[in-house]
C-alpha cells in the first residue's frame, strides 16, 4: 500500500473575518509558521489593500510565501500550488509546524485536490482572449464554451479568469483544461473554516474598507498604477486585487470617498459571500464559529489555549 500522505492543516475563511489574528494567535501558542494562501500578498507593495500582516507581527511568527514577486509579474495558482508544497515539505523536514492560512479559495482547492496537467498559458493567446472579454462581455465568452461544451459552464463559475483560461486552451489544442486530467496532492489537508454571521462580516467590510482608505489605500494603488498601468494588456494579475481600481480613482479625484468606500464595501461584501459558498461547497468545509475553530485546531495540534 502506498504510504499515508503527511496531513498539512489549513484556516480559511471570508475576507475581512479574522483569520489572519487567529492565525498569529495559534502561531504564538503553538510554535507554528504560517503559509499564506493569498492570490494578492504575494505582491512586494500590495501592504495595505490587501490587508497584509504588519511588519511587527512577521517578526513575531515566520510567514511564508508573501512578497515573493513584483506586481509586474504574474503569479498563478500552478506556481503557488508548488510553492506552498515545497515550504511546506521543507519545514516537515526541518521539525517545524506549518498552517496553511488565506481565503483564495481555488489555491486552496488546488492545494487540496491537485492540479490540472493542461498545457502552460499562452501569452499571446491569452491577451487575444482578454482583449474579447473586454469587447464582448463575459456572456458572450460563456455562450462560446456553451456552443460546443456546455457540460464545461459548471466549472467556469463566471470566473472571468477561468473563462480566459478555458477558452485559451480550447483554441490551442481542441480541449478544455479539464479534460487534461490531474496531478494528485502532496498533502493530505484538513480544513478548518469559520465565518461569522452575515450581518457581523458585513459591519466588518464596512469597517476594514475605511480602515484601509484611511491608512493609505488610495496612494498605494496610484503607485500601483505608476508600476503597471491598469490599461495595460493582457491585464496584470496583480490588477485583479479587489478594490484597487477604486483606491486609484479616489486618489485621481474621480471619486469621493463615500463613493469609493461604498463601491469597494458592496464588492467585498458580494466577494465574501461567494468565498463562503466556495468554502463550503469546493472545500467540503462546515463554516464553524471563530471559536469552534480554534478548539478544534487545538486539539489537532494537541495544545490548549494559553500553552
């Protein structure tokens, strides 16, 4: 029989939650180093929209896999997947104690389920496509993948990312990146996810997205913007984080502040719903209580709180 796979824990929940405080606490407690799972930390300078843990509280808990590339590079779930294995491979091996922690829900899934053997991206082939997605809409690209595969429309969530990535490797080879098959995980994870109650998560959307304006979001993203244009093409990953364009336009003075803190809240809010229902129904994760989730990685990591 094959060997067990090494069981890696993770922490996930919706933006804005508190995962990344429970994660510093259960760090300190436990002597745990901390795998961020994060599409946007990953970012040298993207600090303050994405809510990155201060500098004070790195010194206090090793975090890996933050600030690892330019915002004008592209980083994809692929590249993190083997990231996240190798940091976490190494530690077991050094006898440290890694937690997975973040809410981009398909690193996670990936992370847990494996990866897609489809084709690397195309560049060329992948601006083509973006550039029809700007044109044409999301409805009409999904109406292309629903002419010739509709049993592919399931996967495509309305992603426009996955949608891009579909129809890149559909006019390149013939084939859907499913149909390509998977590379198994190198962990076996467990998942423990919490949320609290909608009204709760939504007073703190509300409260994190004036917290950050007021912290400097706005002269982050215009450097952001100085770095890589918005405009450019094929879209820059590090443009996808939410909220950005919104910061660069208070910061240009298109927009006020309630304006810009109102659509970011509202789009936060809608991108937290989405992540619990991801949470629940690709992770197969049960959202528990802050507290319950805590208890219950204790007792995976065999310690109490306090020790």
């Amino acid at each position: 029989m094959p060997a067990a796979l090494p069981c890696l824990p993770i922490l996930t929940a919706p933006t804005a939650a508190g995962k990344s405080a429970l994660a510093l606490r259960l760090a300190q407690d436990c002597g745990l180093e901390l795998i961020s799972a994060d599409a946007f930390t990953v970012y040298r300078g993207l600090d303050i929209g994405t809510a990155k843990p201060s500098a004070a509280e790195r010194t206090q808990v090793p975090h890996h896999l933050m600030d690892v590339v330019d915002v004008t590079e592209n980083y994809d779930v692929a590249r993190w997947v083997a990231d996240a294995e190798a940091t976490a491979a190494r530690l077991l091996a050094q006898g440290r104690r890694p937690l997975v922690v973040g809410g981009t829900g398909f690193y996670l899934r990936a992370l847990t389920t494996g990866l897609p053997l489809a084709p690397a991206a195309d560049p060329e082939m992948r601006a083509a496509v973006e550039a029809e997605l700007a044109e044409r809409g999301l409805d009409a690209l999904l109406a292309d993948i629903a002419a010739v595969r509709p049993d592919q429309l399931p996967r495509m969530e309305r992603n426009p990312r996955r949608v891009v990535r579909a129809l890149e490797v559909y006019r390149r080879s013939g084939h859907f990146p499913a149909d390509f098959g998977w590379r198994g995980p190198r962990f076996a994870a467990q998942v423990f996810a919490f949320s609290p109650p909608l009204p709760e998560l939504d007073a703190r959307i509300a409260q994190r997205t004036q917290a950050l304006l007021a912290a400097g979001w706005p002269q982050e993203a215009q450097w952001l913007a100085e770095q890589v244009p918005p405009d450019t093409s094929p879209l820059p990953t590090a443009w996808q984080a939410l909220g950005y364009r919104e910061a660069l336009a208070l910061a240009q003075g298109e927009v006020t502040l309630e304006q810009a803190a109102a659509a970011i809240t509202g789009a936060t809010r809608r991108y937290a719903k989405r992540q619990r229902t991801f949470i629940r129904t690709q992770l197969g994760a049960e959202l528990l209580t802050a507290q319950a989730a805590e208890a219950a990685l204790r007792q995976l990591l065999g310690t109490r709180h306090g020790l």
